[in-house]
C-alpha cells in the first residue's frame, strides 16, 4: 500500500508541469495508459522487485488522473450543477469498492492458486483501457483553451454545453470573465501557487490541500483499509463473513453518494463538510466504546452497524467533495498546479494512515478511534471559520471572493454577502423580461 501511495504523490506533482502544457484530456490519457502499465506489471509479477516497480507504476497513473479528472470536469460543468457532477462520482467509487471486493471474495475460494491475486489485478486493465480509449471523444476544458489562446474553440464548446449559439451573450461574458481572471495572475508562474498576490493564490492553495487532508484525517483509510482485519480481530468473526461484511460496506459509498448528489447544491459544501465531521466524530467514538469489550456480543453489532454509518457518512461530505472543492478554489492561472498539489496531500497522508493504523491497533486498539473523533471535531471548526461557500458559483465569481478577501477568515464573510448573479446570467433575465414586454405590448396592440 504505501509503494501505491509513493507513486501517487509523484504522479499527482507531475501534473505542476504536465497538467497545463498537455491539457486535460491527454494528460487523463497518458495517465490511466501509465496505470495501465502498472496493472500488468502486477498481474505478470514473478518476483519481489517486478511487483514494486508495478505499485510505483500504478500509483503514478492514478495519481496523475486523480489530480486531472476532478478539475476537468469542474471546467466543463455550469455553476449550477457542478458540485452534483462531480460528487457523482462517489457513487461510481463505492461501486468500484464493491466491485473490488466481492472479486477479491470470490477468488479467496481458489487457494493458492495464482490465479487468485492475477486475475484481480488483470482486471484493472479492461477499466483502465475504457479510460484511455473514450476521453478522446469528449470535449476539453474550455477554460484550458481559454489559456491557450484557442478562444473559438472553447466558445463552440460551451456553446454545445450551454446548448445556445457560439457568438451568444452568455457565451461572450463567459469568455470575457475567463480572460479577466487570466489577466489578474497572467504574469506569474507555475511557481506562483506558493505566493500570496492579488488572488491570494497560496491561501487557495491551502484551502485545497486542507480539504484533502481532512478526507484521510477523518479516519476514513484506518477503515476502509483495515475493515476486514476489524471485522476479524476486533469482532472475532471467520474470515468468510468479514470479507462478505467487508465487500458490502461499498454500498454505503454508493448510498452516501447518491444523498451527496441530491444535497450538494441544495444545501452547500460548507454544511456537507461541517455535519459530515460532526457524524464522523460521533461513530469515531462510539466505535472506540462498542470496540473496548470484546465479549459484548450486543456492543459488536452496533460496532458493525456503525463501521458501515460511517462510511455512508463520509461518501456524503468527504469522498468527492474534496476534489470538488480543491478544483473550485484555484485560480485558472493555476487550477492545474494548485489540484496537483492537494491530490498529492491526500496520497502523502494516505501512506501515512495506512502506515500508522496497524500499529495503533495493536498498541492502543480502541483507543485509537478516539484519536480521530478528535480530529473530525476540530475538521468542523476549521471549516466552519475558514472555507467559504462555493454553491452555485461560477468559477470566476469565486475569484472575486478572494479578491475581496484579505486574511483567511474573510472568505466566508465575503461570499455570504457577495452577489450571486452572474453577468451573463443578468443578460438572460433582461433578455427574458424584454421578450415579456414586447409579448405583453404586442397583445395590448
């Protein structure tokens, strides 16, 4: 796991570099082929050196996709249906959780047999290939063509997004905010992700990493990870019901994904955060308490039952939402860099659970579950004083609230009262109060 997870901040940083220069669309490609490599490697493996070489490999392509994917498609989506898009995916997550699992279920029956631990990671490759293959036939980011200078293409593809003509109102003003906010940070460099400057570029930065962080901080990886050695050496269950226990638990991913979709632009990412670590905090500690008796049969139920709340709960604030987040944040000087460096937090701090979790258990056993009930108490504070709201935002009116900003606790206090109209929302609604008239004049005639 942590060869995996080394990989995953190399291939995610690559993308400082990478992520502008080849665009969004390739540099998904590129990566999940690279993944694909790795994938090979792994299931071809006769040897201790080719299988960490393979985890390098792999971890590189999924670092490098996971730090493109998220910013990709908050590029291409409307204010108004962005956060819904991408916390879509948790749903798609929790079924690849299952997925993995219930493989992993089915080939435990072999034995010995290689073909038990070949197989699953052949399997990679059929997802892997559907990834490289069919990103060639979806629109790139009109906001990187902005960048680039391909003004005519980014126009014709919002066009097809917006559904309305390439030289509409709506889509020149789009443009125009896209070239303002270009204009804000044009002279900096890659670099600039580490300087303050008018658009308080490395306070963003922050924002993005600590929403990362705050996804392995919460505990989710001492779980997910760990599910069937808890169901086996907390719970005393056979090793057949911990791994069946543990291939479910991917349907509280797709549960708190489906809740998540349906919430996050009614209610926002500040209060899906916020209550999110509040709920997490509060299974965190009765897991530590329902865990601390092992001969209690009643208190190992609700154990169970609350392994599975949690993970329900995280799909709701903590799974997509930080990549979200990370990618609404970031300026478009800097989306790329900015993503590349909060999705290595979240692979940096990944190793570091998946490293320190078994030896906690051990030491400390359920004690170690109060350590993050803890953690996802403060996560609420820290969000509730220092994320602002993005819900319904285009992604240059949430440069105007940085703008606007001058320590880190103004954010908040600036988005809740900033304007949510967007000019070219404001020349439809004229537009459209215009056509009333002029029906209501020519009826009168």
């Amino acid at each position: 796991m942590g060869l995996y997870n080394i990989g995953g901040i190399f291939g995610s940083l690559l993308c400082i570099y990478f992520g502008d220069r080849l665009g969004r669309r390739r540099v998904i490609a590129i990566a999940a082929s690279v993944a694909m490599v790795g994938a090979i490697l792994m299931a071809t493996a006769f040897g201790v050196a080719q299988l960490i070489v393979a985890r390098l490999v792999l971890g590189l392509g999924t670092g490098g996709y996971l730090a493109t994917v998220p910013v990709w498609q908050s590029e291409l989506s409307r204010a108004s249906d962005r956060g819904a898009s991408l916390v879509a995916n948790t749903a798609f997550i929790g079924s690849g959780i299952s997925l993995a699992l219930f493989l992993d279920l089915g080939f435990y029956f072999v034995g010995s047999n290689s073909v038990s631990w070949r197989f699953p990671f052949a399997f990679q490759i059929v997802l892997l290939l559907m990834v490289a293959s069919f990103v060639a036939f979806l629109p790139e980011s009109p906001r990187w063509l902005v960048k680039q200078g391909r003004r005519d293409e980014a126009c014709e593809i919002l066009a097809l997004l917006l559904d309305v003509e390439p030289d509409s109102d709506a889509i020149n003003f789009d443009i125009r905010d896209m070239e303002a906010s270009l204009s804000v940070s044009s002279s900096e460099s890659r670099w600039g992700v580490f300087k303050m400057g008018r658009q308080r570029t490395m306070h963003r930065t922050i924002l993005a990493s600590a929403g990362q962080f705050f996804q392995q901080l919460c505990g989710i990886n001492a779980i997910t990870l760990y599910t069937t050695t808890l169901f086996e050496g907390f719970l005393g269950m056979d090793p057949v019901n911990a791994r069946i226990l543990s291939a479910c638990i991917g349907f509280a991913d797709i549960a708190g994904g489906v809740v998540a979709y349906f919430t996050i632009e009614r209610l926002g990412r500040r209060i899906l955060m916020i209550w999110t670590s509040i709920g997490l905090c509060i299974c965190m500690a009765i897991l530590a308490g329902t865990t601390s008796n092992p001969s209690n049969s009643g208190a190992l139920i609700v154990a169970v039952v609350f392994v599975y709340m949690f993970e329900g709960i995280f799909s709701i604030g903590f799974s997509g939402l930080p990549y979200l987040y990370a990618a609404e944040v970031a300026p478009l000087q800097h989306r790329a860099a900015t993503n590349a460096i909060s999705t290595a937090t979240v692979w940096a701090f990944s190793f570091m659970v998946a490293e320190v979790t078994p030896v906690g258990l051990n030491t400390i056993k359920h004690k170690y579950f109060i350590i993050y009930a803890v953690f996802n108490a403060a996560i609420a504070l820290l969000v509730y004083f220092c994320f602002p709201e993005t819900k319904g935002r285009t992604l240059e009116e949430i440069d105007e609230i940085f703008l606007q900003s001058n320590n880190i606790f103004d954010p908040p206090r600036v988005a809740r009262r900033l304007p949510r109209l967007h000019l070219s929302e404001e020349i439809d609604q004229k537009k459209s109060l215009n056509e009333d008239r002029d029906a209501y004049a020519l009826k009168e005639l």
